[in-house]
C-alpha cells in the first residue's frame, strides 16, 4: 500500500483502532526525561567544574573527555535500527530503554571513581604517565557512559513518533522536554542543598564525599523513573507495526540500506548542517558556566550548580510556551528561527553581567537564556519529527541524534579550548569567558540562515521515493 505522508499511516490501515495518548500517559512518558536531566546536571553541572577548578585539569582535556559522552553518537543510529528490526522480549522500544537506563546508572558512579583516582593522582604525582592512565581509563568510561545513554535514549524517542499521531507531537514535546528540563532544575537544587556545607574552598576529601552521595542517590531515582515512565505504555498505544505495515509488508531495512535513505534527502543534510548550528549555539557555554561562576562570581560548588535551575526555569517556560502557542500558530520553523535570535541576544546579557561580578545579575541572565533556549529546542524538536519517516523512525531518530549529539560534544571541546585560549590571551576574566559566549551566539546567527532553507514538504517527497528505492533495489 502506498501513502502520501509518512506520518498519516495510522492503526486504521490494518483495521485496528489504538486508543491515542492522553495527557496523564503524556506526563508519566515525560519521567524518563526527567531522569535524563537529572543525570546530565550531575555530570555537565558538577564533574566539569570538579575536572577543571577542584582537580585542576585543563579546561581542553577536561572538555575531551566529558565530550567522548557524545563524540560516541553513532551507535545510536545502531540503537535506532536495532530498535526497528530486533524486538526484545516482543517490545520494538520499552526494554532497550530499560536496559540502557541500567547501564547508565551503574556507568556514572564508576566514573566518578575513576575521576577522583585521577584527581589524586594529578595532586600526587603531577603529569605522570601513571594520571594520564587514570585519565584515559576516564575517557573511556565516559564514552561506555555516552553509548548507554544512546541506548535508551534513542529508543525513548523513536517510542514517541510510534505511539502519536502527527498533530499530538508539539504536545508530547513540549510536555517531555518540559520534565527533561524539570529534572535539571531538580538536579540543580539537590546538589545545592546536598553541597551546601561545601565552601569554595573545601578540601577534596570533603568534595568527594559530597558528590559520591549524589551518585547513588540520583541514579537509582533515574532507574526507577524509567521504568514507571514506560510500564505497558508500548503495548497499548504503539503505531509501529501498522505504519510498517501500511508501507511494507516485509517491514525490514538493513543497517546499510538505512544510511543509504538518510544520506539520499538534500533536506536532510541540511537539516543536519542546521542541528549543527543551532545546539552549539545552545551548548557551548556548558562545560565553563560553572567555572565561570566560581572564577568570576565566587559562587561555591552547591551554587554554581544551582544556576543550572535557573537555567532549566526559563527553558520550562520556553518550551511550554512555543508547544502550545507559538508553534501552533506560526508554525514550527518560525518558532525555531525566534528562538535562534533570542538566544544570541541573551548570551549578550551573560556577558554583561560579568562586567557586575554580581551572582543575581547571572542567574537572570541565565533565565533569559533558558527561555529563548526552549523556544528553540520546542521549534527544531518539532519540526524534526516532521522530519522523520514513520516507517523507519529509529533509523531517522537515531540519525538527528547523531547530528545533535556529535555537534553538542564539539560545542563542548571547542567551549574548553576557547576559554583557555581567552585565558592565555588575556587576564581579564570576564573577556577570556566572554570569548566563549560571542562564539556561541555567532552559531545561533548562522543556525537562522540555515532553518530558512529547511523545507518539510521537500523532504517527505524524497525520503517517500528514497525509501521505495532502496527497498525496490533490496526486492531485487
């Protein structure tokens, strides 16, 4: 059977009608986000700041190796496709999940004891060969780190396009994001008033202790939001079957052919080229904007982990905002490209409130930031999953999130590298920081003439006929 539009193809198409989902299945799908966000500011809001200002490793090399976390997104394009073909247990999506969110849990406290052998040996030894060991054993248990977020976060998306119709997906996402972002804040606070008897100048052994209770109590919270997320959601309202179905009865791809269909699209590439832009216009400031409170500010490590809550704040709003006024009224694209250009004119304002050393002038800045940030993240979001063929959307999926993750730990290396750059050219604190801010919003300048270029209809009529080639040519 042939269709028009990818995302039409509907449980209808084999005679079955699956219930839709409602807001309360909606907000109980958006507790694995919140476990997501919860770990990322426990690892983007206190271990770059522990590597760089408490350890005294380079921000470059401390920017590496926090950025392997996402240098290894290819495999999840292999989650993505493994997630299409290989079932587990009879689920296409729910047990990759779970079984990500294990290894993710588990990775990051590891890591963090990875982390402070190689902080002791630096404070022991000094660049010997025995703390650059301990450091590349780091490396890569941040990259095993990285691969397991893959692993459930690919299929966690892929199992929002199968369990929605095209015209619930700005609310899905604005809700889903909305809770990755709620699960920052709450990280955020959490590290504030579990370190809150952290001074700005507590010993390592005191640090240590503090950060150690972080990762067993968060990650073993994340777990079980996975789990309660997902329970029997796949089974009861996943489209997958039907629209594979509608389109092809033989219902495969293979991983070959897969890269094939996604390199075949003009729009895909520049939808990529644009993901690019824009998230290293959202990220790059993330592995110095701790430092930057402490180096500029004085901020303690409780409080510079705190700003991450005003950050998170503004994006909630943001996102809320664009999922359900703006993008329904002038449309996704629009409401990425108004995102775009608030987002470089906030990281002005972070600059300016370096000039004041003053921490409230930051934290506004950064609730500023936050809500142009999920403006644009609800606009691109959206109109990526318009941007996705139903019938292979763990390939597609998995494909942005190899764009935007590669681009977001390229964002991180190169945030890392300007600032001690700034740091070598100037004393001036505030400047060399600010190096890191202007770069940032040059990137989101350039995301804005890239979205205009970005076409959904083109799209849909060549993925439809790069589609059909490919499996034509596998028929044959």
């Amino acid at each position: 059977m042939e269709t028009n539009n990818f995302s039409d193809a509907s449980s209808g198409d084999r005679g079955v009608t699956l219930p839709r989902v409602g807001i309360v299945t909606m907000i109980r799908l958006g507790l694995f986000q919140m476990g997501l966000g919860m770990m990322s500011v426990l690892v983007f809001g206190v271990l770059n700041r522990v590597l760089i200002r408490e350890l005294g490793v380079p921000a470059t090399i401390a920017t590496v190796i926090l950025a392997l976390t996402l240098f290894v997104a290819p495999t999840r394009v292999v989650f993505g496709q493994l997630s299409d073909t290989k079932p587990i247990w009879g689920l296409h999506r729910t047990n990759y999940v779970l079984i990500g969110a294990g290894s993710l849990v588990t990775l990051a406290y590891l890591s963090v004891q990875v982390m402070w052998q190689a902080g002791a040996s630096l404070q022991a030894t000094g660049w010997t060969v025995q703390t650059y060991g301990w450091l590349g054993v780091l490396a890569v248990m941040f990259g095993l780190y990285g691969i397991a977020v893959g692993a459930c976060s690919t299929p966690f998306a892929t199992l929002l396009v199968d369990v929605t119709e095209e015209e619930d997906r700005s609310k899905i996402v604005a809700i889903d994001w909305s809770m990755l972002i709620g699960g920052t804040i709450i990280g955020a606070i959490a590290i504030g008033v579990l370190l809150r008897q952290v001074a700005i100048d507590a010993s390592i052994e005191t640090i240590r202790a503090g950060v150690n209770r972080l990762f067993v109590i968060v990650p073993l919270v994340v777990f079980g939001l996975a789990w309660v997320a997902t329970w029997g959601v796949e089974r009861k309202y996943s489209r997958f079957a039907a629209r594979t179905v509608a389109f092809n009865p033989e219902g495969k791809l293979s991983l070959k052919r897969a890269w094939r269909i996604l390199t075949a699209s003009r729009q895909t590439r520049l939808f990529f080229t644009f993901l690019v832009a824009m998230t290293m216009g959202l990220f790059m400031q993330d592995p110095v904007l701790e430092t930057y409170g402490g180096d500029v500010f004085e901020m303690t490590l409780g409080e510079t982990a705190s700003l991450n809550a005003f950050w998170g704040t503004g994006t909630v709003v943001g996102i809320m905002l664009a999922g359900f006024f703006m993008s329904p009224r002038i449309g996704k694209r629009r409401t990425a490209k108004w995102g775009c250009i608030l987002t470089a004119a906030s990281l002005v304002w972070v600059i300016l409130a370096g000039f004041t050393a003053n921490p409230k002038a930051l934290q506004m800045a950064l609730l500023i930031f936050g809500l142009a940030s999920g403006v644009t993240t609800t606009g691109a979001i959206t109109l990526m999953l318009d941007l996705t063929a139903a019938e292979t959307a763990g390939t597609f999926i998995g494909a942005w999130g190899l764009s935007q993750a590669l681009s977001k730990g390229l964002s991180t290396v190169i945030g890392g590298a300007t600032l001690d750059l700034g740091k070598r050219l100037t004393t001036n604190l505030v400047v060399a920081y600010g190096l890191v801010f202007t770069l940032q919003a040059c990137c989101m300048v350039a995301a804005v003439g890239l979205l205009s270029r970005v076409s959904v209809q083109e799209f849909r009529a060549n993925a439809k006929d790069a589609i059909a080639a490919v499996l034509n040519h596998e028929g044959d």
